[in-house]
C-alpha cells in the first residue's frame, strides 16, 4: 500500500531506540521537511515527554553528515575515504563478492552483524533473519542486553511479561536494582513518583550515584558485580525471620526447602563482606522488602554484567514469590514486559528456511571471529552491519579494529553516519531515519504497541532496513514471495490479531490513535500472578530451575529463532554467588596491576553510540569523563579535570578525570557512547572491555573489568 | 544542555509546565519559574506546553545561556518546589499578549 505524504502535517510517529520507554512521537512537517518532534500528550505512559536524546530527532534527519548514497571504499580500510555509487552498483558488487565467496567457502563464511539500532517490528531485531537464515550464513548470537538476564527469569518465573509498569504507582515499597531510570527509562519515573508521594520508599542499588540515586532514600552501593550475595542474603533473612509468605509459596512455588537449605550460608555479614553493604542494612533492607506490601523491583539490564550475573536475577526472581508480592497490583518484579505482547516470532526470524547445524557466532566475539581467534572453518570473509556500531559497543576494540582492517574481509554497512565502524566498510549503505519510514513497535518497558507512521521521504536515496533486504532478497535470486512482502503486510503478519491481548485493537485504531494498551486489566487491579499461573514448566515459581538440567542457553530470540548449538555448560538449578571474575575485592590486593574495577553505563544524551555525534548531545555530555572517588585520585596525583590514561591488558584509553563521590572506592566510571573518531587515544571504553561471557544467556561482563588509571 | 525559564515567564506565572515535568524541577518565586538545572532530564516536555514559549534548551540561546543556566540554579536552591497546576497570574493574560509568542 503506498501512502501520501502531506505537505503539512502532524504525523504520529514512534521513537526507535532501544530504549525501554517506546514514545509515541508528534512530527511536525512543514513544506515536506520536519520541523519539530514532541512528545505525545494522549499517550498514557509517554505522557507527552521525549527525552535529551530524541526531543530535537529532526536534528538527525538533517544532519550535515548524514549517509546519503551508496559508497564504495576509495582510500584505506578505516580511512573514512569513500566515494559515491549507484545502488545497482552497490546491490550487484554485493551479489557478486557473496556469490564468490559462498562458492569458495559456503554460505558460512559469511556473517550477519545487528541488533537494535532501530527496534520496530518491521526494521529492527528480526529484519535480516529470514534472508540470512535462508542465505545460510552464520547465526549470530546477539546477546547485547539482557539475554544473560532473561535467560534467568524465564528459568525462574517463564517469559512473563511480569508486573505492569504502570502499576508501580500502587507499590508501597520500590526497589531498583541495577537501573539509572532518570536516564535510561524515564518515563517509567512519574509511576515510581506517584508511589512515593502516596508514601512508598524507594530503595537505588547501584555502585554509581547518579540522578536516580539522588532521589532515593536509601542508596545502597554494593562493589561491582556482588549483587547476588545481596539478593541471596535477603532471601536467608526472609526465610529466618518467618517473613515468608507460608500460603503464596505453597501454591505457587517449587524448591523452598532446597532454596532455603541453600541459602543458609548467605547471611548478611557474607554479603557484608562481598559488596560492602553494611550487615544491618541489609537485614533491614529484607525486612523492610517483605513488609511493606506490595514491593516491586524493578531491574535494569547493566545487572548481568558480570561473572554471576544470570544468578543474580535468578535469585531476584525468587523475592517476589518469597514474600507474596505477587497478590497484588504494585507488586512483583519488572523485567522485560515485551513477553506481553503476541508476537510471532517464527515468522520474524524464519528459522525453518535455515540450513540445519549452520554454526553460531556471539556477537561479543566479533573481534576474535574476524582475528582467527575462534579457529573458524570457514573464517569469516563477508561482514554485513546493519541496525548497530560494533567498534563503540563490543569488546575488545583493538582486536576488532585489527579484524575490520583485514584486507580480504569485504564488509558492508547500513548506516545512517559514517560511524567508527562504518569507516571499515568497503561498502556503505545510506539507511532512513524513523521519521522515513513505517514500523509498528512494540515495548519492552510498557504494554502498548505504538505505530510509527513515515512523515516524510527519505533523504538522498536512503532506504529502509525491510526495503534493504527486499532488494538483497532479488538480488540473491530468492524467489519466495515472502522476501518482497511490503512493510504494511509484514507488521499484520508479525501478530497474532487474534490473541486475547489484541482484541479491540486494529490497524485503523492505532492509524487514528497513534498507540493501544493491550487488552489487559486496568494496572490498579492489574496482579498477573496473584494466582500463580506462572509459565514455567511447572506453572511455579521455579526457585529450583527444572530447565536448569539442560544448561547454558539463550532464548532463540536473541538468535535468529536458532535452537542449535546452545553452550549447555552445567548451571545450578539453586541460586548462587559466583564473585566477579575480575574486578573483585580479592583483585584489590596490594601491588595488583590493575586495581580498580572500572564500569561503562550508558550516557544521558547517547544511546550507545547513537547522538554522540550530535552538537545538542555533546553540549550537555561533552567529552569522554572518568569519574573517580576522591581516595583513588589522591592516591594516583589526579585532580579534577587532569587527563588520564585508562588501562588495562586489553587496550586503554584517554578520559578527562573527575574526582567526586559518583564513583565509589575502588571503582571508576567512564561512561560510554562517544565515537573513537572524537576521542583523544583513538579509543573509548570498549576497548578495556572483556570477551568473557557471564554465567548464562552470552551475558557480557563489562561491570566485571579491572583497570589501572595513570596520569595521561 | 539543561532546560532553563526565561524572563518571557515574569508576570505571567502559567503552570502547565509544572505539571508536565516528570521530575519536579520547577521552583516558583511570586512573580515566575524556575528550572532547576540539576535536576532537568532534557525531555523538553515543557517546551511546548508554554502558552509564551519562556522555556528553552539552553543549547539554543545565541548568547547568555551560562548566565540563564546560573540565574536558574541560583534561584531554585531558594525556593521551594512547585509540583502542581496553579493559576497564572492576574497579569498573565495581558502579559503574553504584549509577548505575542
């Protein structure tokens, strides 16, 4: 179906982002330009707010450097030299070269690189899936936030979409866990608000002090990494005080007389000594949890980066059913909603057209991949990005940037900036902006879908993520109708309309609308598990993970629908402390290289790479900081705003230093997102971060990293 | 760069950003607002809500944004937040007419 665009116009669009928050966006189009975007004030969650990184978007479409055309490599890989192309020239090179390279080597030798640069229905996670499925190319596993995660949840608590957001207004007692909402999921703030003005305490743990943390009344700040002897510890104090909610877990949960044997060792002066939490806090930290009823804990995604971090949610998912938060509205644990939502997934990713045994990649991997460090057969001769900027987000960046230099790789980008790792491409694709083109989104922080409708065309000869593989599709000779449905038809056949949560939910509404809640209870009587029915194998609260018996896994959302190949390694079926790999308090010996546990959390203005290329954005996050508790500075000379060195065995990097309590002892802050292209040292925080992965879901461990800070 | 209230806001005193920020971070004085610049998230939900347009992302003043982002900040450590709708002042109407924004 082809649409008009209007001249002028209020076209009712959709942010993005891979941002919890999914808000509905009002473009402003005047002359077939866009002049403005604010928020939507109808829309019940988003409420009319944007945030610092969307609130000028037009800035994006417009902005001088924006990818336009196709380019082809004219200097160095990495150069940035580039000169323009047709698209058939840049469709048939690419034909030519895969072609090539599948005869040589197989269909493997090529891999896809992506994840949530643009997170819609039709352009986002799942675009490329069936054209790579059925290309045959290498599985990517793209375990970038919250897989290690939502592998623990779903083996606690099932894929549920769990409490509603929305519902947090009726908490009596708010804990978030691991989660910079004031920066990262700000919409959900006026709920938590709301909560606190009817009288519920708010409890922050994060090692960061930070704009959220400001607002708590309890900020507790365990060492990075030891959240699970944290939670751990509140389940033995629940358990030994008799808080337990003796009904709720008869009925609803299996493994308390194991979880409890288990637990015994945890006691709060373990967890004392792990995260340096003071002992009598954190016995009436779980009091205090248990009692005031309904609680709610709300977790980020920076929980699962460490050594342990899968078992920190599994123990966290335990907490709810423990003390019976589940009854009622306001209470239960907040983690991924999106499970909420009748999304067919078998149709996004097509794993049926895959080649069965196709090898899988982790995508935190992609440097060694492309180095010979995973001792691939076939190494990897075609790289495809599209939807993410592996140089600023992955590990172990100069290894990467060694493996994007390599002469006989021939990369291709879909981007809409000649990011850090564009500038590697031998080709470069130009990709629309959200205001040039139409998805439908849904939400991982929120229950309503949200239509995002093209407000105007698309600059230069930029296209769609979905117009990007219909054209790849063609010229691969893929024949299959499936290949060239339009985007309207994707978004219809990627839900059930059918589903319970649809009903009275059509397109034409959400035409008018712009946005539609599910069909869900209203969230003040709104308790989705107040009677169990929790989807787990046993319809339990699983404390002891029957699925546990099958190992290590990630959900196949997170790769391409893939079954194969999973790790397996052996996982406890009972939630356990595994300390930090790394930056433990065992590191912080006298004499230990690297020192410092060093963390990387997202900036205000960016998300990851995404606006660090913009002058707004800059002016609030300016350059890259490293901040740093007073006691670690004086003892290394550094004073607020010195330049320092950032180092470790991996790579360093240089940062402006800033001497303040954001940071606590022993642990430095440099938070991330700006382009290596800025950056004094021609590196940025990823590239002191680790390959390894955490204990479940491919989880990556970049709170779980040990560096040393010198004197640039 | 914060949000801050320009003097398009004296004698006016509209609140429908008061009630729009998520953050509470708006300090009234008798006579107009204030931001605290500190406590601004960037959301830019007030912007349009302004019957006067008195509220800008500091980013966008040619000249003098150091000096508004101070003034803001000043006058929000003395005085107390306002975090609910109240009636412009008497003067407000007369005032955005002579402001035609």
């Amino acid at each position: 179906m082809t649409r008009t665009l209007a001249h002028d116009a209020t076209v009712l669009g959709a942010c993005p982002h891979d941002c919890p928050d999914t808000c509905s966006m009002l473009v402003k189009v005047a002359q077939g330009k866009v002049t403005g975007v604010q928020g939507n004030p109808a829309h019940p969650f988003t409420k009319g707010r944007l945030c610092a990184k969307t609130s000028h978007y037009q800035e994006r479409v417009y902005h001088p450097e924006r990818l336009l055309y196709p380019m082809r490599r004219s200097g160095p890989k990495g150069s940035g030299a580039f000169e323009r192309i047709s698209w058939d020239e840049a469709l048939a090179t690419i034909g030519e070269r895969w072609r090539a390279i599948i005869e040589a080597d197989g269909p493997t030798a090529i891999l896809p690189y992506s994840y949530l640069g643009t997170q819609g229905i039709v352009n986002g996670l799942t675009v490329g899936d069936p054209f790579f499925n059925k290309l045959g190319a290498t599985i990517s596993e793209r375990t970038f936030c919250d897989s290690g995660a939502s592998t623990a949840y779903v083996m606690t608590v099932g894929p549920t979409p769990g409490m509603d957001p929305e519902s947090l207004a009726h908490s009596r007692f708010i804990i978030l866990w691991a989660c910079n909402v004031l920066s990262t999921n700000a919409h959900l703030w006026p709920f938590i608000d709301q909560a606190r003005k009817n009288g519920a305490k708010l409890v922050v743990i994060d090692p960061v002090r930070t704009g959220t943390t400001a607002m708590a009344d309890l900020h507790l700040r365990p060492r990075p990494g030891t959240d699970a002897a944290l939670a751990l510890a509140m389940i033995h104090v629940i358990i030994r005080e008799g808080l337990v909610d003796r009904d709720y877990v008869d009925r609803h949960t299996i493994g308390f007389d194991e979880l409890s044997a288990h637990v015994a060792p945890y006691t709060p002066e373990f967890a004392a000594a792990e995260t340096g939490i003071d002992a009598g806090i954190i016995w009436s930290l779980a009091r205090d949890y248990a009692s005031a009823q309904p609680s709610a804990i709300r977790i980020g995604v920076a929980i699962e980066r460490s050594a342990g971090g899968g078992q920190v949610v599994r123990a966290i998912a335990c907490l709810p059913a423990l003390v019976g938060a589940w009854r009622r509205p306001g209470g239960g644990l907040l983690q991924l909603p999106l499970w909420a939502f009748p999304v067919r997934w078998d149709h996004l990713h097509r794993a049926d057209l895959a080649t069965p045994g196709t090898r899988v990649i982790n995508q935190w991997k992609l440097g060694a991949a492309l180095t010979g460090g995973l001792k691939l057969d076939p190494p990897i001769r075609a790289l495809f990005v599209y939807n993410s900027n592996p140089l600023v987000v992955a590990p172990d960046q100069l290894r990467l940037k060694e493996g994007l230099a390599r002469e006989g790789l021939f990369t291709v980008v879909s981007e809409q900036f000649i990011t850090d790792t564009a500038r590697y491409a031998d080709l470069l694709l130009p990709a629309t902006t959200q205001v040039e083109q139409d998805d439908l989104m849904f939400s991982w922080g929120h229950l309503y879908l949200t239509l995002n409708r093209q407000a105007v065309v698309p600059q230069g000869e930029a296209i769609s993520n979905a117009e990007l593989f219909r054209r790849l599709a063609a010229v691969m000779g893929f024949d299959d109708p499936f290949f060239q449905r339009s985007d309207d038809t994707i978004l219809r056949e990627s839900l059930d309309w059918d589903a319970p949560t649809m009903q009275g939910i059509s397109m034409e509404r959400l035409e008018k609308q712009g946005y539609a809640r599910l069909n869900l209870p209203a969230a003040d009587v709104y308790a989705p598990h107040a009677e169990g029915g929790f989807p787990t194998p046993s319809g339990m609260v699983e404390m002891k993970a029957s699925m546990a018996a099958g190992g290590n896994f990630v959900l196949p959302t997170f790769r391409q629908g893939s079954h194969e190949h999973q790790s397996g390694t052996p996982v406890p079926a009972l939630p356990t402390y595994t300390p930090p790999r790394e930056s433990g308090i065992r590191e912080a010996v006298p004499g230990a290289r690297h020192p410092l546990a060093m963390m990387s959390p997202k900036s205000h203005s960016f998300l990851n790479s995404t606006y660090a290329n913009h002058r707004r954005q800059l002016a609030r996050d300016r350059e890259q900081r490293l901040y740093m508790h007073p006691l670690d500075a004086e003892a290394r000379g550094i004073r607020s705003d010195d330049l320092v060195r950032v180092k470790n065995d991996r790579g360093a990097f240089v940062a402006v230093a800033k001497v303040g309590d954001e940071a606590m002892p022993g642990v430095v802050v440099a938070p991330m997102g700006y382009w290596i292209a800025g950056s004094r040292a021609q590196a940025t925080p990823a590239a002191l971060n680790p390959t390894a992965l955490g204990d479940l879901g491919g989880a990556p461990t970049f709170s779980d990293n040990a560096v040393e800070v010198e004197r640039a | 760069m914060p949000h801050v209230v320009t003097d398009a806001c004296t004698a006016c005193r509209y609140t429908e950003c008061v009630a729009i920020c998520p953050v509470d971070c708006f300090h009234a004085a008798d006579d107009r607002l204030y931001i605290d610049p500190d406590g601004c998230i960037d959301c830019a939900a007030c912007v349009p809500v302004c019957p006067v347009k008195a509220i800008v992302d500091a980013f966008d003043l040619a000249t003098g944004s150091e000096e508004l982002i101070a003034l803001n900040r000043q006058r929000s450590r003395e005085l107390p937040v306002i975090d609910g709708k109240s009636a412009p002042l008497p003067t407000a109407e007369a005032r955005r007419q002579s402001l035609n924004p």
